[in-house]
C-alpha cells in the first residue's frame, strides 16, 4: 500500500490468509500477499459470480497458507488447514483436531483453540488505583508458527495462574478476547494479545513434543549500538562477571526493587552489562563462563549502551542450540584471554543536543577554534596516529570495591587503605591514566586516556602491564612498541577549566575521574576510541573523491 502497488485491477497472489464469517457473511483476511506487477492491470477477468451458501455447508473458520504451486491451475496435493498437521493416538488431540496457528489469531476469529508452549510466565501482580483494585499475571505462548502474549485478570487469575506452567504445553480454546498487543508491556513479535475470559477453556496437552521450545532471534554485542534506545531483543554470551545483589527505590512507588548486574561477553569482542531484577536476582546462581541467552532485554542508553531484563523476558542457561555450542568453543579457545571493548566508551560519542555523532576534526581545527572556550561543552572527534606513549605513572592502584576507582595507599605489606570507603585490601586493581602523543597531517596533541581507553589501545590491563614490568622488562618495551603508529578515532568533549588561576582545556570522560594533575597548561582526555573501519574509511574516500567532479 505505502509503494502504491496495490492498485484496482492488479493482479495478486495470496500467500497466507484466513476464511471466516463475520455476522453472516463469508470473508476472507489476508494475511500475506504478493503483487505480480509482470501482468500488468486488467479491468475484469471473465464474468465474476457471488458465493453461493448452501444451508447444509458446515461454515468453520479457516486458516490457509498458499504454496506458489497452486497458483494459475496448478491442483496442489490436498492438504490439511490446522497446524502443527501431525499425527497422534491421544484423545486429546482427537478432540483439538482444527488447530489454529498463532500468527492466523486475529480479532475476526470467534472460534479456534491453539496448541502452545508457555516459554514464560509472570508472577501476579496487583494495582490500587482511584477506580479499584485489581491482580493480573500473563504468559508467553508460543508454536511453530509465532508467539503471543496472553492475560489473565482477577477471577482468570486465580483460575488459570496454576494450570500454566512454564516450558508445559497446552491447548487453549476460545472464548478469549484478541486484542491489540499493548507494546509497552510485551516483547513479542506480534501485532495481537490475548485476554482470557471466564468461559476460555485451558487443558494441558498429553503429547508435549513437537512444540518449539523457545524462539531466539539474537543480536551480537557489537552490533548493539546501532540499536535503538527502548528497543527489545534477544542475545547470547559468555557470563564473565556476576555483580553482588543490591537494592534500590522506585521515585514513583516508594518501593524497593533487587537487582543484580551482569557482565556478558561474545565473540565480537565486546562486552555488556545486563540487569536483572527481583527473583531472578536474589535466586541468581549461575557460574561465570557459563554461556546464557536472553529473551526480552530491553536496550539503554546510560552508560553508552547497557541491557535489562524486562519482567516478561525469560533466561536460559547452556542452552543446546547452535549459538551457544559455538560461543562456548570460541570462549574455551580464546575469548577467556581475550580484552574486550565496553559501549560503555562509545558514551562520548552522543553529543547533549540528542544523540548525533561528534563533528570530526583535524588537530589543527581542535586548536584553531578554540573549543570548549565559550564555557560550553565542546564534543568532537579526531583520527590521529600514536606516535609516542609516556611510560612514566602509566597506572595508579585503584580500590577494589564496586564503582570506587579512587586511588588506595600501601599502609604495610599487603594491605592497600581507601580512605573513601574506610577499607583496606590485599592488593589493588591498577587503572590506566596513560598519556599519549597523537599525529595528524596537521599536528600533534598529547592525550589522556583511562582505564577503558587504556585497555582498548595496549590489548591487556594495567594489573597484566604491571606484572610485566616488575617482571620482563624487554616484554613491556615491546608491548609499548606494537601499539604505537596505529591509528585511531579519538572521542572527547572539551571543556574549559581553571587550575591554579590558569585557564586550560579539559576534555572530560563521561565518567567520574580521578583528579591527577600534571601541571601542564592544557590537557585533552579521551572519553573513548575504535579502531579504524577501512570499509568505511574507503567509502568516505570515495565520497570526498566524488566531490571534485574528477572523471
């Protein structure tokens, strides 16, 4: 319709659609279609007739989906119209026999009964409101065909909140209102929801095979920040880190709220952090490496980009599909050693205004215009090469306690004091506080990166870089040597700043950092950096060369 292809006289193919009677007419709802423009348009094919009804046709809604074999008289092999067709000796299947699929549920039918799995059910949930009260709960169904939402309130609720368990299968016959799917509060791919009602007819099916047991459509780490914000997915990887249980308070409700995050890794070479809430936090035993899958998790913003799952989504641990086997092989091999990127570091990419990229610029055009002057924070990005790293104060010992950072002293041997969080540790977590000496064609300009940036540009920690300089001093001399005259894109924010009744630049990361000064006039920090896409750097060659109108 939005192409303007569907026009009168066209010809068509239907390729999935359903038969029904609606106040006593017959009609047909088409559910997928094909437009043949090769045939062009006609104004009539032969001489049309109504449908007659005969009185003794048994009228029963039905759900069908065209092969291309029977189109244009071509007889196609009868076939039966219920889904999933297959064979079975149980009764209970004997009396389900016209099932439906749940991608041909829509408001039109009145009469129909699905074979589902429940992939996830929520716990009850009550709300007290000016209007009343009230409890709900819902489940996540799911065949070969698609997966639907269904709703059970109040009386429904006590009635149907038993039978349903999750991973059982069940035959689900109407009455049951289809209504359309309320997106805020479903991760489901589909248009519709359902709501039982006092007469909806739920019985656990005696054969529970030959029913899909979950349905994943992943996205890799990676390629998360071109996600949109609010956006639900699925995903898989490698479980690297599992955070404490903690608690917080809702603004809205005053109620208190557990949460747990985690930290996935895969074979992309990033790494994401991912909440989890409630019981799934508090009852959280899974071990680190294990490979997990999530069904439902919803994509923000803060921290550049980071994971929850949402109430209706579901967790599977090891689970024995294709993905998992071949994440764990690829972890076992490598990825255990292996340093990973952070989204965390793309946050400097999102300028104020809303989230466009940073306007790219020379070094020379970084001093030129002054930026971060006006008093304004000033975003902006450069590709440069680096041509020398300081191996002078390259880390500091950092406290070992969650979202701490701040440096620790050795008090004795062994024992490193915080005097933030008034504790002391067998040892610290070094950071990195590297300063680097970039080039471009038009400059130079020393940079100071953190610990994400840092760990990105030398390929280990500073905890590993350490060790090698108190162990192998020719090792580190080589490890400084390999990363330079690499080129990178550099990401920052420009801010101006008073020290000691001196104004000088500041390029801030979006995260809290340490107050380490040098002394030095101006200095320029680093919010974040990717190594150079050459696909995409040759486009923008390409792009530039078009620009001169050279033939």
């Amino acid at each position: 319709m939005h192409a303007n292809k569907l026009r009168k006289g066209c010809f068509v193919r239907l390729k999935s659609f359903q038969a029904n009677q609606v106040k006593g007419r017959r009609i047909i709802i088409v559910l997928d279609l094909e437009v043949l423009e090769e045939l062009g348009e006609c104004e009539k094919l032969g001489e049309p007739k109504a449908l007659e009804i005969k009185a003794e046709d048994d009228i029963k809604p039905q759900s069908t989906t065209m092969s291309t074999d029977g189109f244009y008289g071509i007889k196609p092999e009868k076939q039966q119209q219920s889904l999933p067709a297959r064979p079975t000796n149980n009764s209970s299947s004997a009396a389900h026999a016209n099932i439906y699929p749940i991608e041909a549920l829509s408001p039109y039918n009145h009469k129909w009964t699905i074979k589902a799995r429940c992939t996830n059910k929520s716990d009850i949930k009550t709300w007290h409101n000016k209007n009343g009260e009230g409890k709900l709960f819902s489940v996540n169904l799911l065949d070969e065909s698609g997966e639907i939402r269904g709703t059970g309130f109040n009386d429904q609720c006590d009635a149907l909140y038993d039978i349903f368990q999750e991973s059982g299968v069940y035959y689900i016959t109407s009455p049951c209102r289809v209504n359309m799917a309320k997106k805020q509060f479903s991760n489901l791919n589909n248009d519709y929801e359902l709501m039982f009602e006092r007469d909806t007819v739920v019985e656990k099916a005696e054969e529970q095979n030959g029913v899909p047991q979950v349905r994943f459509n992943f996205t890799n780490i990676a390629d998360l920040q071109t996600v949109e914000k609010d956006t639900t997915i699925d995903t898989i990887g490698v479980l690297k880190e599992v955070g404490e249980t903690s608690q917080i308070t809702s603004k809205t409700t005053s109620k208190p709220y557990d949460k747990r995050e985690l930290t996935l890794v895969d074979n992309t070479g990033y790494s994401v952090r991912l909440t989890i809430w409630g019981n799934t936090a508090t009852t959280f035993d899974t071990m680190p490496e294990s490979v997990v899958a999530f069904k439902g998790v919803k994509v923000s913003d803060f921290g550049g980009r980071s994971l929850s799952l949402l109430s209706s989504g579901s967790m599977t641990v090891d689970p024995d599909i294709d993905d998992a086997h071949k994440l764990k092989g690829w972890y076992l091999a490598q990825g255990k050693n292996d340093t990973f990127m952070s989204h965390a570091q793309m946050g400097g990419s999102m300028t104020a205004a809303g989230g466009r990229g940073n306007p790219m610029k020379s070094i020379s055009q970084v001093k030129e215009e002054n930026l971060g002057m006006s008093g304004e924070t000033d975003y902006f990005d450069v590709k440069a090469t680096i041509i020398f790293i300081k191996q002078e104060n390259v880390s500091y010992p950092a406290c070992l306690s969650e979202a701490c950072n701040k440096k620790v002293t050795e008090v004795d041997p062994g024992q490193w004091r915080c005097e933030k969080c008034d504790k002391t540790h067998p040892k610290p977590e070094h950071r990195y506080i590297m300063s680097i000496n970039v080039s471009d064609h038009t400059g130079q300009l020393w940079l100071s990166c953190f610990d994400d940036v840092g760990r990105m540009i030398m390929g280990m920690s500073a905890d590993q870089l350490m060790e090698l300089q108190e162990n192998d001093s020719k090792a580190i001399q080589n490890a400084f040597q390999e990363v330079t005259c690499k080129t990178w894109t550099f990401r920052c924010r420009a801010k101006m700043d008073n020290f000691q009744d001196q104004q000088r630049y500041v390029v801030q990361t979006s995260h809290r950092i340490e107050a380490l000064l040098t002394g030095a006039r101006v200095r320029y920090q680093v919010s974040g950096a990717s190594a150079l896409n050459f696909s995409n750097e040759c486009s923008k060659l390409a792009e530039l060369i078009k620009g001169y109108s050279i033939d």
